[in-house]
C-alpha cells in the first residue's frame, strides 16, 4: 500500500513537473552540470566575459544544425562561412580567440541549451543589505556615549535620592524633639532647599574656588598624560577606507593568504598596497558582493577604468586613495622582507587577526619599545652557515666565559653543543638592539 | 554634609578622570578615523616621493606635501605611483621581459620553445609547493582538482583539474597562461617573479602526474610516483624534436590542433 501510494505520488510530482516546465527538468539539471564543467571558464550568463553572454542563444542560431557543429568543431563551422558565424568572430576573435572544441553529444548540448533558455538572473543582493550597512562605522562611539549618560544619570538620581532621604529623616527627627511640624515640600523642593543650604551656609567661597580648580587640574594632569603617552602612536587606527574592502570576507571566509595581494612582503620593505589590476584577477567575473552588491566593486571598474557591460577596459584610470594605517616615521627602517624572509614571522605577529576585520585596525603599539622586546625575546636559529660564519666570535667569546665559570664542564660541553643548549641567542645577541640597525 | 561633599569630590574625580584623553577603543575620546599627534613632522614625513603616501594637500610645509606631478595620472589625481619610462627595463629585472605575444600562437611558440631554466630538487619542489598554495590554491585547489574555496563558494568557475583537461599542457605553455593570463584568469605577472612563476610551472607539472600527486613532499616521492609512467617522457621529447615551428603555427591556425577547454 505504501509503495503503491509513493508510486503514485511521484508519478503526481512528475507530471506537475511536466505540465509546469515546457523543457524536462532533468535536462535543464544536467545542462547545468554540462554548462559548468565545459562553459563556465569562459561564458558566464547574463553578461560577456571572454566569449558572448549565451542568453538567448538559441533563438539568435537560425540553423540549430550549425549550432551544434559550432559547439563541437569551431573550425569546421567556421570554414562554412555562415554571415551570422563571420560577424561574431569579427567581434570576438580578436581578443578572445576562436573557441576551444568542446567534448559534448547532441543530446548534452540540448540538455546545455534547455539550462540556458531556462536560466533566470538571480536576484539583485542590495536590498538587505541597507539595513546591515547603516550605523557600521561608529557603533562603538555612540554606545559608549550611551553607556556614559546612562551610568551618570544613574549617579545623578542616586545622589537625589540620598539627599531626599536624609532630607525625610531629619524632618522626622524634628517632629520627635516637638519642633513645630513644617509643611510637607515636594522632594524636589527638598533636594534644592538642602544644596541651597549647603552652598549657601556649609561652603565656604575659598574652598569652592579650591574644590573646583583642584578638579580641573587634575582632570587635566589626566588628561595632558594620557596625551602625551599616546604622541606619535596610532594604535586604534582603524580609518573609513574609499573602498569598504573587508578582510574578513576575502581573506577570513574565502582563505585568501595575504600575499596573494601584498605580493612585496617576501620581496621588498614594503608589503604594498596591491594595484586595482590584482582585484580584477577575480573581480572580472565576481561583479557582485554579499554585502554592498555592486556598489563597491564599481569603484575598482572606476579605478582601473573597466567596463563591466562590455568586459572592455577603457584605459581611464585614477588611483584609489587608500589611507595608510601602519605608519613608521621616516627616521625608522623597517623591512617586510627581512621579518617575514629571514626572521619567518607570521604576518598576524603583528598586524593582529586581520581575518576577522572588517576595517583593518592597526593592532600593535609600534612604538621603540615594542620593536626592542621583541628582539629581545625572539629567538635566532643560529643552526646555519650564515651565522656560523660570521658570528664566530660571538660563540667563541661567550663559550670561553661560560668555561671560565665552569672549568670542570671543559671535556662535557663542546662549542657547538654550548651554543645550541647552553646559551638562547636572541636577536638582541646578533646586533638588533644597535641603534644603526634601524636608524640610518 | 562633609561626608557628601567628598563623595561629590570622589565621583568628579573620577568622571573627569574616565572622561580625559585615550586612544583606547572604549574611551569616550576613541575616533577611528583619527590618527593621533605627531610630535616632529619634519622627521616623519619623506623627502623622496613614498609610494604609500598621498599626502594632497599642497598647503601642507615642504616635507609633509608628498605626492608627485610626474604620476601616471599626469598630476590629475594625487598619487605616487609610476610605471617605468616607457622602452626601458629596469637594473636587474631583464628576465621580466618576455617576448612571446599574448595570444594562443604566442602560447604555441612559448609552449614549444620555453625550458624550465629550474632545476627539481627537494627545496626547489618545496618551494613551488609553497608559492602554488599562496599565488593558485584558491581557485586552483591544493589538490590542484580545480576546487578552491572561491569555486566551492560558487564565486568562480572551476578551471579543470591538472590531471584531467589540463594534463599535457607543456611547461612554456603554463608559464605563458601565467604571465598573460587566459580566459578568465588574469595576468599574474605583476604578482610573481619570472623565477617564481617556473617554481609553481614545476609544481603544477607534478600535479599533472594525477589526483595524489599534490601530497608529494620530497623528491624521493616525487621518483616513486613517476618511475612506473617513464616511458611516456621520450615521446613527448621525439614529438618536440619533428616539429617545427612553422608546423605549429599552422596547426593554431587550424584551431582542432588547440588544448581542449584551457583556462
């Protein structure tokens, strides 16, 4: 009875299907497959890329025959020298070159086809994202102003509320001793008699004057400190970039390393700030983000001068104003390439899990202090011919003072043994806290 | 009242003090968008143009004002980048010159004329393997099957895996698709080195071996997995000996001669 009723009910869905969709649906599914694995280096629908947008395709093909040989031998459709074949090779031949032949039967093609004529453009991604955008950049700002009034506000009426009580309470201490009973003000009137009563009688205008200057000055000895401590360091930067690139995205979802784009950290002091040509290895055919949809992806098109209708560049470019976040002074040398080469840092060492930023912020201090302790904690491998060579010395004349110290370990503690086991050499032992090593 | 005056003492002390200056994230002071003080510019800021600064504004004093009227923008738009006088090649960056023309008889001629100058060994493999999963791995795959993560995330489409389609693509014809790019692969060639860019054309190579080769790690392995297929090497060099280039021109032509469904 089950099977019978399963049965059925396929049956039911099938012939849904059919009614529903003038082309079978497997085909379309299969197409889709077909289209993806043969087509989709090269054609992506609704718009060109390195060949035609197939939109339509078959309805601009009057001879399905010709179609089908094109798509399995484009030299031999070629030599038939079909109108129709000889203007599209006229606009795509030159820059694209002729098509490659493709390894598909009749029956795959059509099964390609039914996917095109059944394609439909996905909806566009900018709706719900306004919401998701607004307010990003200063969310932590407004809530700490928030959280400041609230807390003093609190203060404020916990204060009243101290002053109304002791208010009451000496009210009801002056009914008990048989003073005449006063009439009742409202707590408010209370709360203004008693700091009347307070300025007015209990202060005095010397320690007002006093009170007031000593809270000042200190708020500004506080203040000018916290100020000086931080002249000259920028830890916190985290500035509105002209493109709202997020790392989170590229380089945290989709696992880009970062030396896909900052191509100079193995190579040079710099790590660079790639060129837009980089963003366009993948964003000729990623046109669109998760996030601001088109939006921001057209400021690389603007930049490099592409057009994404046409997929043709129009040679105008500008530069895209990125604003530097990690800034040394120009009296500090500091190399990518000998940090990340020799010294094989990681670059979150540094800039911090950049992965899971969506406005890159500078992490580290980068003050003098920070750079010396890092050199004086990090260890060098010395295990290698460089430092063999040239710090030879170095080894010798501390292995002689360990001897020194202990005479009796001569025959026990060889040189190459002491300086693997008995000493850690830092990068502050091979001259890196020498004030030329960086200021030159 | 004295007990209420010092606690008003204490709270503003305290307000004042939380309200004072910090850079710190939480601090009521925190602009994201404010880079701090500098206590000497004139030490700060580079004579000679930097190429990651655009500093526009020109009231700025002598040494903060740095951005260049010679740019490749022709001093319309601020900015400090320079691409090399035309017709010149600069000091030790000859081999970044390359002659074949970006196109698939260019890819033919490169294909038939280029040798790896890279000799395979254990570090030189290794080496590849690394840059392969920095420069390709995201499209390409780590297993070199055509799925990385943009493919699996629906972003791209997939190129193919090298044991498959892309298995007999020769060594100059790979570095040709890296340099110029093909379809809708870019040009990587502002991104890698000539000398870079045959590392990974030898590791790709190995990867064409098939769907394990991408966990080879040394070159002893690399012998294991190759020593069974040796006999396919001498053909491939006998068909590179009888071929002309003017064969091969031909054959581009005739466009069937052509690698089926490259990237």
């Amino acid at each position: 009875m089950n099977r019978l009723l399963s049965v059925s009910s396929s049956l039911l869905i099938a012939i849904i299907l059919l009614l529903g969709h003038p082309v079978k649906a497997a085909d379309a599914a299969n197409g889709e497959k077909l289209f993806k694995a043969n087509c989709g280096a090269c054609h992506i629908l609704g718009r060109p890329m390195t060949g035609p947008n197939l939109v339509g395709v078959s309805s601009r093909w009057e001879d399905k025959e010709l179609l089908h040989t094109w798509i399995k031998n484009p030299g031999k459709a070629k030599a038939t020298g079909d109108p129709y074949i000889t203007q599209l090779l006229a606009e795509w031949e030159p820059k694209s070159g002729l098509m490659a032949a493709q390894a598909v039967s009749d029956a795959e093609i059509d099964d390609i086809l039914a996917y095109i004529d059944n394609w439909a453009p996905p909806a566009p991604v900018q709706d719900q994202t306004t919401a998701d955008t607004q307010g990003e950049g200063g969310v932590t700002y407004d809530e700490n102003i928030m959280i400041l009034s609230v807390i003093l506000l609190i203060l404020v009426l916990v204060l009243g509320l101290v002053l109304t009580i002791r208010a009451r309470i000496s009210k009801i201490i002056a009914a008990q001793e048989g003073l005449p009973d006063a009439e009742k003000p409202g707590p408010i009137k209370v709360l203004i008699d008693e700091l009347k009563d307070f300025v007015v009688n209990q202060m005095n205008p010397t320690l007002l004057v006093l009170t007031v200057g000593g809270i000042l000055s200190i708020f500004l000895v506080i203040d000018l400190y916290n100020r000086a401590q931080d002249l000259g360091l920028q830890q916190g930067y985290a500035p509105d970039q002209p493109i709202k690139f997020s790392h989170k995205l590229h380089a945290g979802q989709y696992g880009i390393d970062c030396q896909y784009c900052h191509t100079g950290v193995e190579k040079s002091k710099n790590a660079n700030i790639p060129s837009s040509n980089i963003c366009m290895n993948c964003h000729t055919v990623v046109q669109s983000g998760p996030k601001y949809g088109t939006e921001e992806i057209s400021k690389i098109y603007a930049a490099i001068g592409y057009d994404a209708t046409t997929g043709n560049y129009t040679g105008e470019t500008k530069p895209v104003e990125w604003v530097r976040i990690h800034n040394l002074p120009d009296h500090v040398y500091f190399s990518h390439k000998q940090h990340v080469v020799a010294g094989n840092l990681d670059c979150e060492n540094c800039h911090g899990n950049v992965r899971e930023m969506e406005v890159v912020e500078q992490v580290s201090l980068l003050e003098m202090g920070w750079c010396i302790n890092c050199h004086r904690e990090t260890e060098v491998v010395i295990d290698n011919n460089y430092y063999q060579e040239h710090f030879h010395q170095v080894f010798e004349d501390d292995y002689a003072k360990y001897l020194e110290k202990n005479p009796d370990k001569k025959d026990e503690v060889k040189l190459g043994d002491f300086i693997k086991n008995h000493k850690k050499y830092t990068v502050s032992d091979m001259g890196g806290l020498e004030c030329q090593r960086c200021h030159y | 009242m004295r007990s209420i005056y010092s606690l008003l003492l204490l709270l503003s002390v305290f307000v004042l003090g939380a309200c004072s200056h910090s850079r710190h994230p939480d601090s009521l002071w925190y602009d994201p968008n404010n880079p701090g003080y500098e206590y000497a510019p004139a030490m700060y800021h580079s004579y000679p143009y930097e190429p990651l600064t655009q500093v526009t504004n020109e009231n700025a004093t002598s040494w903060y004002y740095n951005s260049t009227p010679y740019n490749d923008y022709k001093g319309k738009y601020k900015s400090n980048s320079l691409t090399p006088v035309a017709g010149t090649i600069a000091r030790g960056k000859l081999d970044y010159y390359f002659e074949y023309e970006n196109n698939d008889s260019g890819r033919a001629m490169a294909a038939r004329n280029l040798v790896n100058p890279i000799e395979l060994n254990d570090y030189t493999l290794n080496e590849g393997k690394r840059l392969f999963n920095l420069y390709c791995d995201h499209c390409h795959g780590e297993k070199g099957d055509g799925n990385g993560s943009l493919v699996e995330a629906g972003k791209i489409p997939t190129p193919g895996e090298y044991y498959g389609k892309l298995k007999d693509r020769e060594a100059g014809s790979i570095f040709h698709t890296i340099t110029y790019g093909k379809g809708i692969m870019g040009s990587h060639a502002s991104q890698l080195s000539p000398e870079q860019r045959w590392l990974i054309v030898n590791w790709v190579q190995i990867m064409q071996h098939g769907a394990e080769a991408y966990k080879i790690a040394s070159m002893s392995e690399y012998e294991a997995l190759t020593a069974p297929a040796q006999s396919e090497t001498p053909e491939m060099e006998s068909v590179q000996d009888t071929t002309a280039v003017e064969e091969v021109m031909e054959a581009v032509d005739s466009t069937n001669q052509m690698v089926e469904g490259e990237i």
